[in-house]
C-alpha cells in the first residue's frame, strides 16, 4: 500500500473497525461463532466435526456458506457499477449498510438467525470495497495476512526498506482490535441493538468514499 495514499489508509482501518465491531456482535450472539473471521470459524468446524457436534458445525458451516455468497454479491455489485471507482465503493458501501439495517431492524422483534444472516452478508459483501481486474486487493475482515507483512516489513526494513513500511498493515490491524472492543463494550450496554451504530457508519463511510482523492490501493495480503 503506497504510503502517501492517506485517505486510503484512514479508509481501510475504518473498514477494518466496522468488520471487528460487527464480528464482536456476531461472536458474543452466537457463543462463540464468527460473522467475519471465516479462518477462525474452519478450523472450529473441523474441531466441532471431529467432536461429532453435528448442530455446532452445521450453524458454523451455515455461516461460512453466507459469507461466501456475500462475497459474491459484493462482487456482483462492484462488477455491475465498475465505471469508477468511486461508485463501485459507494455501491459496496451501500449494500453493506442495507444489508446491516435489515440486520438492526430484525433485532428490534427479536429474529436474531435474520440479524445473524443479514450480518454475515454485510461482512462478506465488505470485501469487494477494494477491488482491481475482479480480485480483491485489500483483506478487510481477516488480519493474518496483515501480520504477515508486518513481520516481513520490519525484517525488509533491516536491510535497507522502507522503514515505516508495516505501518499501513499496523493500522488495519490495530483498526480491527479495536472495532472488536469497542464492539463488545457496545453489545454489553444495548445488546444486538448496537448493530445500529455499524449501520450508522457504514453509511457514513458510503457518503465519506465520494470525496476521496488517491488511486486505488495497490494489492496486498
């Protein structure tokens, strides 16, 4: 990620915030099941397979099959508005906060398998905000590639790389941390109603993406 590129940066660690404040709602309501952090779920699946906890894993398997159709249609969307880049982000965006606020209007009657469902599409529709030729160039919702390149920054940055270079992957580490807490402290005052203030942002960030000024993002892990 080019280091001038600061609205980009403050954009992708305000997304990463969002998928931990969302994810740390999901978590707490499922008991321990992910709506963003589909590694995480796997390795659960197989351990809850291999414990024959057949309803465990069926719930986790669910969730990881919404997510990959909300990938889907994230992908979807930003290929039917690829004319520029700032509508591609806004539609993504847009879906993400519509797909949030069915989520926050479920809760209020207490469906919560719809809030869960509209949740984990949202986070998987998220992953398409950044794209290039079909692909995502940016992880929003999983941060171990993230720890990767910090690790590989630092020693890069040993012999002769740029010094600040794990910065940037810092951030968006640092932004899902804290999205997490943050989300896990609202959930304790205001239960799955705190899915409004996601809904919140992420509209916000929808509007906030029309205004950027630097290229896209370059691919990283």
């Amino acid at each position: 990620m080019p280091e001038n590129n600061k609205e980009l940066q403050a954009l992708t660690v305000a997304l990463s915030a969002l998928a931990g404040f969302v994810d740390a709602l999901g978590f707490i309501t499922l008991g321990g099941v992910f709506v963003s952090f589909m590694s995480g779920n796997s390795t659960r699946f197989a351990v809850e397979a291999a414990d024959a906890s057949w309803r465990t894993a069926a719930l986790i398997g669910g969730i990881v099959v919404l997510f990959v159709i909300g990938v889907i249609l994230g992908g979807v969307i930003a290929e039917l508005t690829d004319r520029d880049r700032k509508t591609r982000k806004t539609a993504v965006l847009v879906a993400v906060a519509v797909l949030l606020a069915i989520g926050s209007l479920s809760a209020i009657p207490g469906w919560i398998p719809v809030s869960v469902t509209a949740m984990t599409l949202a986070m998987g529709v998220e992953n398409s905000v950044f794209r290039r030729k079909g692909e995502a160039t940016v992880a929003l919702t999983y941060m171990t590639g993230a720890l990767v390149k910090i690790g590989q920054e630092v020693a890069s940055a040993f012999f002769g790389g740029p010094r600040w270079g794990w910065l940037p992957y810092l951030g968006r580490w640092g932004g899902l941390v804290a999205g997490g807490l943050l989300g896990a402290l609202a959930h304790h005052l205001f239960g799955l109603h705190a899915l409004w203030i996601a809904t919140a942002v992420a509209a916000a960030l929808a509007v906030a993406v029309r205004f950027l000024r630097s290229p896209e993002v370059q691919k990283t892990a």
